[in-house]
C-alpha cells in the first residue's frame, strides 16, 4: 500500500458531500453503535485484525524513499473523542509534514485500540497510506467506547501487531526506523496473552510474550511514543506515566489540548527527521494560521531531537509477576 497523493481539495469535497448527506465522517461507528445490539458489534472488514497477514509501507516510482508513521489510539472511554479530532486535523497534518518539507513521502496507517478482556472489537488496524483513503480508514472505525475500568488497556497487542504484521522499506531497505504514535491514557497489559492473539488474529503462538520482549521487537522498526491527551479519564495519573516512562523515557508527551494532537504528531516527526528544531517547528505552526504553537511547544520541550537507527530495551522494564501494568525497574537504551 501507500500509493497515491494526498489532496486537500478531495478532502474538503468529502466532508461537503457528508455534510450535504447528512453524515458524520465516522458514519460505520453511528450506523453500528445506534442500529443494533451491543453483542453484534464486528470491526469493518477492512479494518478487522482476524487473518492479518502484513501492513506495508513500500518505495515506488512515485514514492522512491517512504516513511511509515503509524498512529494508533485508544477508543475506550473518553478516549473516543481522539479519532474524531484526529480526522478534522488531517488537512493541517499534511501542510506541516508535506508542505514544510518534514517528509517528502509519508505513508500513514491509523488503528485503534480497545480492551481485549471485555470488548468486542480490542483492535483495529488499517493500511499504510499516502493520500485521501486514510481519511476513509479513520471513517470505518468502530468507536465502541468499552474498556474494563482497570486502568489497563490492550496495547499490548497493537505493539505485537506492530512487530510482527508489519513490513515498512524505510528500515529493511535504508535502516531508518518509522514513527509508532500510541495515544491513550492507561497502562499496557504485562503480556502479550497467546490466547487473545489466537482469537484477535488466528496467530498460533505456542507461549505468551512479556512486554518488554515485544516492544523490543517493535523498536527495531520504529520510534514509540505514547501521548495522553488532555480530557482523557487518566490525565495525569502518576501509575500510567511512570509505567509508561519506564518503557519509553522521554518519550511519553502530555498534552494540554486534544485540538493540537495533529500538530505534535507532525513536529515531533519533523524533530526525529531533524527537518526542524523546536523553535523552527514553532514558527511554522504560527505561519499556517494554528493556535496549538504553546501546548505543543510544551508537550516537546524535553524531546530530544536526535534519532538513531537501533533500539535496544533492558528488561523487566514492567513487572510482569505482579499486578499486570505494575511498573517495575528498568529502562531504554536508544543509540
């Protein structure tokens, strides 16, 4: 996947046809959620992780040096608000990483994350995208608002699928890891349970995966961020930024406003590129007409700018005898 160019014209023309229709641009979630009973609720098929195989991220004549970024986010809760600010802020997204010369040729792939124990769609994982049909990926999502109310979620399984049904060229043809964005507001699961990714995926695996083990996988391909945006249930909790720092150091962002996620998201990158330093980053927000300039400026002011292209995790970073999501000793090393 990932052909393609995105146009801003063909989104504007997609949310006047909504408009003149009378749909929202997540029209599957408000058919699904309000037409029929809870216990029948199924991903969209283009969506759905059962029989996943692998997302690619793949060079083309028309993209000769692609960047995959991945974004995917929680839909539990309050959480839910976060595709939908996601998807306004798209347009803004592509100025910064297009316009301003962060990424010459970004492939994006959105997902969401539920909760595995009690929900009926835990995980949603779309394709790598270069132009307007990643808008039509974050319109088939499920937005079911679940979760178990134990301050834990399965990100655990969207690291796996991550790791393991993902192929992206920027690292298997020029060593440079792509960007995985998890946006959420409660911890990860201790493991990752053989018997959850028998029934998300059809995968057989003969043991559960610690944690650590398998963000370990994943960062070999790509940057991880975690950011918890302002308005989520858990904002703030000491127990969910400290397990999460423990795994990612300084790359946790706390964000003061839900409205600036797509700004960070493109900063951030444009940071990791080393197209931009802060300051510059800054600027561009104030030329394109955004108002995130302060919360984003103090979401990234301890980010560091460099990125390198191997990542190694020390174990345990999560204790994973004790209560799942626990934090534990540990740390990141990244060269």
């Amino acid at each position: 996947m990932g052909s393609g160019t995105w146009s801003t014209d063909v989104y504007g023309a997609a949310a006047h046809y909504r408009d003149a229709a009378g749909t929202s641009a997540f029209d599957y979630s408000d058919r699904v959620t309000t037409s029929s009973p809870r216990h029948t609720w199924t991903a969209h098929a283009s969506l759905d992780p059962k029989g996943l195989t692998t997302r690619e991220s793949r060079d083309s004549d028309e993209h000769p040096a692609s960047l995959a970024l991945a974004v995917l986010f929680d839909v539990t809760g309050s959480m839910r608000a976060v595709p939908r600010a996601l998807q306004t802020k798209l347009p803004e997204l592509f100025g910064l990483l297009l316009r301003k010369g962060y990424v010459e040729h970004p492939q994006i792939l959105f997902g969401a994350v539920g909760d595995a124990t009690c929900d009926r769609v835990p995980l949603q994982i779309g394709q790598f995208e270069s132009d307007n049909r990643m808008d039509d990926d974050l319109g088939n999502f499920l937005l079911e608002g679940g979760g178990g109310g134990q301050m834990t979620e399965s990100y655990e399984l969207a690291l796996y699928a991550m790791a393991r049904h993902t192929s992206i060229d920027c690292h298997e043809k020029r060593g440079r890891r792509g960007y995985l964005f998890l946006i959420g507001d409660e911890m990860p699961y201790g493991k990752v349970k053989a018997r959850e990714v028998r029934a998300v995926f059809g995968d057989d695996l003969a043991e559960d995966i610690p944690l650590p083990s398998i963000l370990a996988e994943v960062q070999r391909k790509f940057d991880v961020y975690f950011i918890v945006p302002a308005g989520a249930t858990h904002v703030g909790n000491a127990a969910v930024l400290g397990t999460w720092r423990k795994l990612l150091g300084q790359n946790v962002i706390e964000l003061d406003d839900l409205g600036a996620v797509c700004e960070t998201l493109a900063l951030t990158v444009g940071l990791g590129e080393e197209a931009i330093d802060l300051a510059a980053g800054l600027d561009d927000l104030a030329d394109i007409g955004s108002d995130a300039g302060g919360t984003v400026g103090k979401a990234l002011a301890t980010l560091g700018r460099g990125r390198g292209t191997v990542a190694h995790s020390t174990a345990p970073l999560i204790d994973t005898v004790g209560t799942p999501g626990t934090p534990g000793p540990g740390g990141t090393t990244r060269l």
